[in-house]
C-alpha cells in the first residue's frame, strides 16, 4: 500500500540542476546554493549536500537557525545568512561559524565584542540596496562607512563580500539595469578598500538566467536549484528539472449519482453519473483551499479534475467514464506520470501566487523520500 502523501525529492535533479547554473554562468563564477526555508520545502541538508556536489561551493540561507542546522550536519563551506539578525540570535549565528549580511556601522559594533570571542574571524558581506528596499541601505556612503567599520574590527570581523539583490529580474530588466549601474560604482570602492579578496554577488536565479552582467563573482542560485521557474512559467524552457513529486493515491472510490454532492458546503453535486475518489491528502499537508474546484490530480497518466472544497486531510476528485482508475493507485499533484505532467509553477498560477510559495508550503506531515533518479539513497 501507497504512503498517504509523500513528497519524492529527486538529489540528483538537483545536482544537474547545480551544473546547469555553473554552465550558464561559466565556471569562473562561483555558485551559492540557497537553501533557506528548509531547501524551498524539499529539506535543506539533503539538498544541500546534492548542491556541492552539484559544484557549489557556498551556502546560503535566511536565518540563524537554519545556518546553525546546517553546521550541525557538517558542513564546511561557507555558510551565508541573509536575513536579518536580531542581537539575540546573534551568538548562535556567530558560534556556527556562519557569515553575515550587514549593512549597518552601529551593528558591526554590536558584534565585534561577540566576534573577539569566536574562534575564528566573522565574515560579513555589505549589502547595498539598489532598489529592492528590503535589507541594506540605500546609501553608498553608510555602505562605504561600514566597510571602514569592518576593516577597522580585524581579526574579529573580515570583509568577505559586497552585495545587492534585485526587485524585477523575474519581470522588468530595465529596473534590474539600473539596479546594477547603482551597485557597480559601490563594487570599484569596495574593491578599492578591501585589504583582501572580494566576492562580489548580485544574482538570484532569475538574473542567473536573464542577466548575464550580473554574475560577477558568485550567484546565489535558489529557486533553479530545484528545478523551478523564477518567471513562473513552464521550468523546461531553461532546461530545468522539477526535483519535487508530490504524490498520494486513490484511498477509497465511490459511484455518485446526479443531485449526490461530494465534501463540505456541498461545494460539488454531480450534474451526471460517475464516479467520485478520495485521496488522502489536504490543506494540513499545503494543498490549499483555494485550489477547490481548480487543480488537476494526475493518476494513470491522465488529468482528473479536483472537485468540490479541499479539506484539512483529503480531496475529492471527479474519475469519469473510463474504469482504468483502481483502488491503491498513485496520484501526483505535482510532478510527472507517465507523459502527463503539472508543475508547481501550473498551481501556483491557478491561485495567483508563485512556484516558491507551493513548495515552501507543503507542511511537515508529509515526508520527504529522497531518491537519485529512482534509485533509493
Ligand atoms: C532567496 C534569495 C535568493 C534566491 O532567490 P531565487 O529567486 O530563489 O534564486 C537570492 N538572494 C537573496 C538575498 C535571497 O533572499
């Protein structure tokens, strides 16, 4: 018998998927694979682990804690943390050995006292907003003022890079270009500053992919990684495999005769005779309601249409005429079967937001099971 929900992770998808970046960016430039939230939903160690193999040579991630998790599994490359760090998170962060983004004079004197206590130098990277207005500061000169701090805290504190993240690589380049004429003026002074090697990044997947002029150094690859489309389109047109199937299978069938309707509110009567199966997977495992009366659930190589409200632990779907679907079948939401395929980027486009935002979601109830093409690890 099928497990109720899991959710297939293919590690050496994910190692192609690596190479491809390194391809596109030629191999001069130097690939940080991001792996917050959990690697996208798909576990952060395994996919990691298939990232450097895959030929990267750094990490990133959002937070503290996920850099301290994957310390902790052993990793020894460098370890990016993107986000903010509050000063309470600050010494797990530090004691990890992870590097920092840092944008800030007043912060940098915050940490140098935790950092003359580590073990080895702090990294930090100063991060520049050119446009996005998120994390880092507008100004070129508190950036430049940063720097000094940075320079000034040695051994505690090193300066291993400068950065910037883009707002529109998905959509508008020319909002992306001027982002990147902000940055490069910043990079020449950093460059100029800096007491040893630089590592300028820019890039997230969609510049990887979009814009070649802004891969300087390094990348910071996340959603290609996974096989995903940073445009939310089909991830195939870049050559881009999916590494994730989410799968369940036919737990009961049962013939519905017209007037007959299927789940809570009523949402679905049949109009005609058929036949109605559940599949044992619901909003409690990220398949949200917004998806009622508006997915495909592909068993036995075909599309069969979601019917009626998604509940908290199963759907419903509509089999039709053909008799080809049986007891104990597989199911797929997402990922292929047979000929027959839906992406998260097809689900996330039905309900209006992105393929990131589908795999972040499939919750911890369903279990990742990690495979090479197949083969069981
Ligand atoms: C998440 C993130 C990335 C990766 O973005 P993708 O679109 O998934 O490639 C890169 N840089 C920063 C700062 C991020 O927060």
């Amino acid at each position: 018998m099928a497990l109720r929900a899991v959710a297939e992770v293919n590690l050496a998808a994910i190692e192609r998927n690596a190479a491809r970046v390194r391809e596109r960016t030629g191999h001069h430039v130097r690939l940080c694979a991001v792996v917050k939230a959990d690697g996208y939903g798909h576990g952060a160690v395994p996919v990691a682990q298939a990232a450097v193999r895959g030929g990267a040579t750094a990490l990133a991630v959002a937070t503290a804690v996920e850099a301290v998790e994957l310390r902790r599994a052993g990793f020894a490359v460098p370890i990016l943390v993107l986000g903010a760090v509050s000063d309470e998170e600050l010494p797990a962060a530090v004691a990890a050995g992870a590097e920092l983004t840092v944008w800030d004079p007043a912060f940098i004197e915050r940490m140098r006292g935790l950092a003359a206590h580590a073990p080895v130098a702090v990294g930090v990277h100063v991060k520049l907003d050119t446009g996005l207005g998120r994390l880092g500061t507008r100004s070129v000169d508190e950036a430049l003022a940063t720097i000094h701090a940075v320079l000034r805290s040695a051994p505690a504190l090193r300066l291993v890079g400068v950065m910037t993240h883009f707002a529109t690589a998905d959509a508008d380049l020319a909002f992306a270009g001027e982002q990147l004429e902000r940055f490069r003026p910043f990079v020449a002074e950093a460059r100029a500053l800096a007491t040893s090697d630089l590592t300028v990044h820019a890039a997230n997947s969609a510049a990887i992919l979009r814009l070649p002029d802004s891969h300087f150094d390094m990348v910071r690859a996340g959603i290609a990684l996974y096989g995903g489309d940073p445009m939310n389109e089909d991830p195939a047109r870049h050559g881009l495999e999916p590494a994730l199937a989410l799968r369940t299978y036919v737990a009961a069938i049962k013939p519905i005769a017209p007037g007959e309707s299927v789940g809570y509110g009523r949402r679905f009567i049949a109009e005609r005779p058929g036949r109605i199966a559940t599949l044992p997977i619901g909003y409690g495992d990220g398949i949200v309601r917004a998806l009622a009366d508006n997915c495909d659930v592909l068993i036995g190589g075909r599309r069969h249409p979601l019917r009626g409200m998604v509940s908290m632990d199963n759907i419903t779907v509509e089999l039709g005429a053909e008799p080809a679907v049986e007891l104990g079948q597989r199911a797929t939401l997402i990922g292929a079967d047979g000929s027959e395929r839906q992406t998260a980027e097809e689900i996330a486009r039905r309900i209006g937001t992105i393929g990131y935002e589908v795999l972040c979601g499939i919750s911890r109830r369903v279990p990742r099971h990690y495979h090479y093409d197949g083969r069981p690890l």
